[in-house]
C-alpha cells in the first residue's frame, strides 16, 4: 500500500472515530480527519513547520497548545455534568484513546484570530505522514 493510501485511511479512520463530536466554543463545531505527507523523520512539528504545511501568510497568528489543556474542558467529567454530558465526556475520551493509537505525541496548533483552525496533529504509528483531526474554535 503507497504511503498516500495509508495516510488516507487513518484520516478515514480518524473521521470516523470523532463522527457526531462537537469541539464546544462559542460555535460548536465538528473534527475532520486528515493527513500531512510531509518530509520530517522525527521529533515534534514546530510552528514554523506547521506555517509553511499550511501555506500560511506571515501574519497569521499560529498557537501552540497542550494537547492535555485543550481536551481538559470536554474530556474530564465534572460534579455538575449531567448524563447527557457525562456521555459526551466518554465519547471524547474514546475519541482520544482511538487518536493515540494512531499517532505519536499529538501536538495542538491554533491558527487565526477568533475565527480559528485546530489541528490535532502527531506522527503516524504506521507510515512516513502527520495525521489528526481539525475543527474550529471561536475565541473573542
């Protein structure tokens, strides 16, 4: 199997495991699965790596975040959750658990202002690419 058909299926795979979640901002938005076949033997993405993935203009902002802290509000479950939410806390907590199976060292980057794109980003276990999920945040 070619190294694109690979990346393809985990992203496949990772559409799969975080179908029907919301990341919870100020829109509730979906996670898409995806790939990055990108030339990097080991160690972690940097900003400046992610920005020039991304094709991004100097000026846009870009954020590294704590793959832990990003996932704290929607992962751990709280006195005051509900049923309801306590489901939702098993289901992101399956998602990740799934997600660390296929990729080493998840990193979280956050680009843009208010309106922003998040990529939950890590080496594939099994082939030369990145892969994770994106969604949106919006932070004013």
């Amino acid at each position: 199997m070619q190294e694109e058909d690979k990346a393809a299926e985990v992203a496949l795979r990772l559409d799969a495991i975080s179908a029907n979640l919301l990341y919870p901002s100020e829109t509730d938005e979906p996670f898409e699965g995806f790939y990055w076949l990108v030339e990097k033997s080991e160690g972690p993405l940097s900003k400046e790596e992610v920005r020039e993935i991304l094709a991004l203009a100097p000026g846009v902002p870009i954020e590294e975040r704590s793959f832990d802290a990003f996932f704290y509000p929607v992962a751990v479950p709280q006195d005051w959750h509900t049923e309801e939410e306590l489901d939702m806390v098993d289901q992101f907590q399956e998602m990740i658990f799934e997600l660390r199976k296929l990729v080493r060292k998840p990193q979280v980057f956050v680009v843009g202002n208010v309106e922003k794109d998040v990529y939950i980003v890590g080496k594939a276990k099994e082939g030369n690419f990145w892969a994770g999920l994106k969604t949106k945040i919006v932070e004013t």
